[in-house]
C-alpha cells in the first residue's frame, strides 16, 4: 500500500472516529458516571467492536468490489447516499436532554462487552467500511496484506480515540453533561457524515 494513500485513509479514519455516534455517546455515559476506571474497558471494547465490523465488511466484500468496476460504481454512490442519509439522521436526533447516565453497578468486563457489541453493530461504522474503505484498496496488489493494514490502523486509531475521549469526560465532567453541548457536538459530527458522504461520491479507487 502506497504511503500517501495510508495517509489519506488515516485522515479519513480519525474524521469518522471523532463523529459522536452510538459509540461515542456510549463511552461518553459511562466515563461520566463511571469515572476513568472503565476508560481502558471502553477502549479495548471499542476495538473489538471496530474489528469485528471491519474484518467482516472487508473479507465478505473487498474482494468483489476490487474487481467489478460496475459494482464499485454502484456500491459508491449508494455508500454516498447512506453516509449523507445518517448524517441528516444524526443531526435530527441530537438529544436535547443530555446523555442518559447508566445507573446500575457494572463491572469493566461489562463495559466491555456492551462497547464491543454497540461498536460492531453501529450503522455510522458498517457504512464507512462498505462505501469508503474500498476505495483504499489496490485491485492490482495482494488484498490480504492491504486488508490487514486497514484493519490495524483503524482498530488502532479507534481504541485510541474511545480512550481521549473517555478520559476527556473524566475531567470536563461539568461541560460534558449540558445537554446544549451534547446537541451541538451531535449536529457537528452529522454535518461531517454528510460531507464525508459527499466525498465519497467523488473518490475513484486505488489504483
């Protein structure tokens, strides 16, 4: 995989990843009830959950998109037109009452689980994988290496960010829990799905 297109893929992973998504918000609530003791439980789960989402999108579906032209076209603009929907989708939904706080006791092993699982299953992820993370590869190159690039890099990136982020929550407590900026860092991270979808409409594949 050429460098500058690591890079690009880099650039793009760490845009998508700070989009307050399911999974974001999901770590978000429990740092700020929780406190940093289950920061490295959220991360760990959120990687898990981006592995798994990944490793499934790419192995189902990297190799025919690699060499159909037709479905690459087609699966482009529709990947365009899902990421632009859940951005409006996002922005209408932006909670006006804050984040709701998990009030039971859990342990670190279930937060863990409860990251990974929201993680592999949010639909922000799954269509950033599908519509986006194709353009990346290099039909003309061996797939499995570049899969496997991808699939360190984001996972690594995503764990990372989980961890800022909770640990962010941690200390700014105060800020965090008013729901005006909840709303507001809600609608800005919609905004970008929806510019991200609009690149993805004019992105060609690697060659």
């Amino acid at each position: 995989m050429a460098f500058d297109v690591w890079l690009t893929f880099v650039a793009a992973s760490t845009a998508l990843l700070f989009i307050p998504g399911p999974t974001v918000l999901l770590v978000l609530s429990y740092a700020l009830s929780k406190g940093r003791s289950v920061a490295v439980a959220s991360a760990a789960g959120v990687a898990m959950g981006d592995f798994i989402a990944m490793s499934l999108s790419l192995l189902g579906l990297g190799a025919l998109v690699a060499t159909s032209a037709l479905l690459f076209t087609a699966l482009k603009w529709v990947g365009a037109a899902y990421l632009i929907w859940l951005g409006i989708k996002l922005i209408r939904s932006a909670p006006s009452d804050g984040l709701s706080l998990p009030q039971a006791e859990v342990s670190a092993k279930g937060v863990f689980w409860h990251n990974a699982t929201v993680t592999a299953l949010n639909p922000k992820s799954i269509g950033f994988f599908i519509a986006f993370v194709p353009q990346f590869i290099d039909p003309g190159a061996a797939l499995l290496p570049q899969f496997a690039i991808l699939i360190a890099t984001f996972v690594g990136l995503a764990a990372f960010n989980a961890l800022l982020y909770a640990l962010a929550a941690d200390k700014l407590r105060q800020t965090i829990q008013r729901p005006s900026v909840i709303t507001w860092i809600t609608r800005a991270g919609g905004a970008t799905l929806i510019a991200m979808g609009a690149l993805t409409a004019t992105l060609r594949r690697a060659a």
